[in-house]
C-alpha cells in the first residue's frame, strides 16, 4: 500500500510512533505479569486452598488455553472494529479478571479467571504486536517487534520484584490487587494514547475515516489529505476460512515447512511454560526459601530479556536457524547440568540465569523463523497458526509438570524430562535452514 509506505517508511521517524511502540511495550509486560504472577503465588495458593500439584497444573494450563483461543479465534476482530478498541477493551477484561482472581475461593474460580485473563492477554498480545508493526518503518520493524515481545519477559520478571514486596504483608491476593488495578490504569492510558492503525482506516474506511487520518497524519508529522487515498483491494488470503487456510499451509509447496514449524513452536513452547510455570514452586519443594524461588525466577527471565536482545544481534550477522539451534539445545544442555547438581543455591541459580538466556533468547528466533519460512501473501497465516497451534504445547506442559510433581517427580527429573523436547525442537528448527 503506497500511502502508509510514504506515510511510516519514508522521513524522520515521529516521537507518535515510538510512543506506540514503547506503549505495545509496556503492554507486553502487563501480559507478563498478570500470566506468569500465577507461578510466584502457586506454593501459597496450593498450601491456602490445599490444591495439590495436578491441580495447580490445570490454573497454569487455563490461562493458556485462554491466550490460544484469544489470539486464534477473537483477535482477528480486530480486522473488523479496529485495532485500538481491541486493545482497550482486552486490558480492561484483563484488568477486571484479574481483580476479581484476587477473591477467588475455589478451583473452579480460579480456573475460570484465569481462563478469561489468558483469553484477554491472548487478544493483546496479537492486536498491539500488529499495531506495533504497522507503526514501525521497514528498516526498523524486526527490531520494533524484539523490542515489543522482550516485554513479556521483562514482566515476568518484575513479577518476582513486587512479590517480593508485596507476598510478606498482603498474601497472594496482593499480587492479583496490584497486578488488575496496574492493568485497568494502563487500559486508561491505552484509551488516551493509543491512535488507530492507519491500515484499518484505509480498508475498512468507516464514516469518520478522513477525521480520524488526518489527526494521526498531525501526530506523525506529515500533511493532511483533502480526500481518501486510493488503496489496493485487501489480499484474498485475509478473507479465507479455516478449511481454506489449512489447505494453503498444508498444500504440497509448504507442507514440510509448515509440519516442521507447528511441531518445533509446539516442542519449544512446552519446555518454556513448564520453566516459567513451575520453577518457583519446583525451587521451595526442593528445601528452599521462597527468596530464593523468587530470586531463581527472576534470573531466569532477566536471562530471557538478554537473550531475546543477543538473539536480534546475532540474526544480523548469522544464519538465523543456526543461531536458534545453537541456543535453544545449549539451554537442553544446561537443564540436564542444572538437573545434575548437587544443592548449592549459588551455583542453581547462575545455571536458571543461563537457561533463561538460551532458552527464550533461541525461542524468539522462531517468531522470525516463521516470517522468514512464507511468501509474503501468507506470511501472516503462517505466523499466526505457528504460534497458535503452537500455544497448545504450552497448554500441555504445565500440566503434564503437574502430574508429574503429584506422582513424586522432584525438580532434578522434570528438568531431565523437559530437556528433552527442548533439545528435540533446536534440532527440528535448524532442519528448516533460514537465514
């Protein structure tokens, strides 16, 4: 589309459209703090409601079911009432679900809010990382969206932070207080801040259409239109169905790419959500403190954060799919290592830092495996039903964690057990030989 190419590509980036990038940001992180919060809670929930370990599992496991179906099956509404509006009302359900996990009593509440955060979080996360794409100039935009998905990690991080603050004085229900009503405060923010994709107001044109542009084209720096730019007719792969996706993916030219993808995402994301559900409840099962479970969380995504900003590095310079093996079957490595070890906390948590580092930074890598793999007229169905599909793994990781604890697996075999699909998806991923 010419106009949004002149529009975002070409002239001196505008302070409007790093505000949207830092916001989709900042936004990432309220993802990963109200999802992963649940995991810095789970040893004082189970203890308070007597849940044991396959139970916890099932919390763990809802809330990605939720971020699957949000991002599957509601985000793309965003297509139809506009990327802005998606984005305020996921924070605010988000928000809400979240204050309301503050007084849940049973399991059942529990896992139904926990449901309806993940299928909030799951809409955000699609609809800010595409606005935050269409608001990024060409040469900038991979590093716009490393910069977008390393704040998931940062949340998760920071999850450890307030706990630490937080757990001693308010409980766990402090946690879903501060955590819904940050959220619900960002959902104002996003209200005021956030402008709509330009690309939306071309194609879906909706009465005020021109209004609308202009003001945006103001906050860009660039000149106003006397009328509605001429656009080309939106690509037929965007209107298709279920059935006709699936064909597409899976016809002769893409079927070994597109089998490859969905089993490396859904290995990968497996061994992640096991690591960042369970390690540290696995950590205060194992004979130490809640601290020391907190400050092993915190090295881990902290690693994570690193990782995501050497992985961009590297791509630049290296074969991409090489760099995410190399990576993610490191980190296989240094779970087996961790797994070995007898139980010095110090050298435990410099070997959760190093499995952070590689794990999430090798995992990032197939974000731009995906995009690389497809032409463009299906790049975005293919990323989309990668990842989506992909979810599933982190859906069954937990909860296989989960029954593997309550049957009398201690922290040393889940790591075992987990390197192993880790390792299998590095070596699936270097298989698809992108640059």
């Amino acid at each position: 589309m010419s106009f949004i190419t002149d529009v975002i590509d070409n002239g001196k980036i505008s302070r409007q459209q790093v505000l949207v990038v830092v916001l989709c940001m900042f936004f990432n992180m309220l993802d990963g703090f109200d999802i992963i919060a649940m995991a810095v809670v789970a040893g004082e929930v189970s203890r308070e409601m007597m849940l044991p370990a396959d139970k916890v599992g099932w919390i763990f496991s809802f809330a990605l079911v939720g971020m699957v179906a949000g991002a599957m099956l509601l985000a793309p509404i965003s297509d139809i009432v506009g990327r802005r509006k998606v984005i305020v009302v996921s924070i605010i359900v988000v928000g809400v679900s979240i204050l309301l996990t503050a007084n849940a009593t049973t399991l059942m509440e529990f896992i139904a809010l926990r449901f309806i955060s993940g299928l909030g979080a799951g809409v955000m996360l699609a609809s800010q990382a595409t606005l935050a794409a269409e608001y990024s100039p060409e040469k900038y935009r991979s590093l716009a969206v490393t910069f977008v998905t390393s704040g998931y990690a940062l949340g998760a991080m920071l999850t450890s932070v307030a706990a630490g603050l937080i757990l001693p004085d308010y409980g766990w229900r402090g946690m879903f207080w501060f955590g819904g009503a940050t959220t619900l405060a960002m959902g104002m923010v996003a209200w005021l801040l956030i402008p709509e994709s330009l690309k939306y107001l071309l194609e879906r044109r909706p009465s005020d259409a021109l209004r609308r542009i202009n003001k945006i084209l103001a906050k860009l720096n660039r000149d106003s239109l006397l009328q509605m730019p001429d656009v080309e007719p939106r690509h037929q792969n965007q209107s298709l169905g279920m059935v006709q996706v699936m064909s597409q993916l899976l016809a002769k030219e893409h079927r070994k790419v597109t089998l490859t993808l969905w089993t490396t995402f859904f290995l990968a994301f497996s061994a992640l959500y096991f690591l960042l559900s369970w390690i540290p409840m696995l950590i205060e099962e194992s004979g130490f403190s809640a601290a020391d479970a907190r400050e092993a969380f915190f090295l881990f995504n902290l690693g994570g954060v690193i990782g995501v900003w050497i992985l961009g590095i590297l791509s630049t310079r290296w074969k991409l799919t090489n760099i995410v093996f190399t990576l993610m079957f490191s980190a296989s490595v240094f779970m087996v290592i961790f797994a070995a070890m007898p139980g010095d906390i110090d050298l435990l948590l410099t070997l959760i830092f190093i499995i952070g580092l590689l794990q999430q930074g090798g995992f990032t890598g197939l974000y731009a495996a995906a995009a690389k793999a497809y032409p463009t007229s299906m790049r975005s169905t293919g990323i989309g039903w990668s990842i989506g599909l992909g979810r599933f793994g982190a859906v069954a990781g937990p909860a296989v964690a989960g029954y593997l604890i309550a049957g009398g697996l201690d922290m040393a075999a889940n790591f075992y057990i987990f390197a192993v699909p880790l390792a299998i998806s590095a070596i699936i991923a270097y298989r698809l030989h992108l640059r």
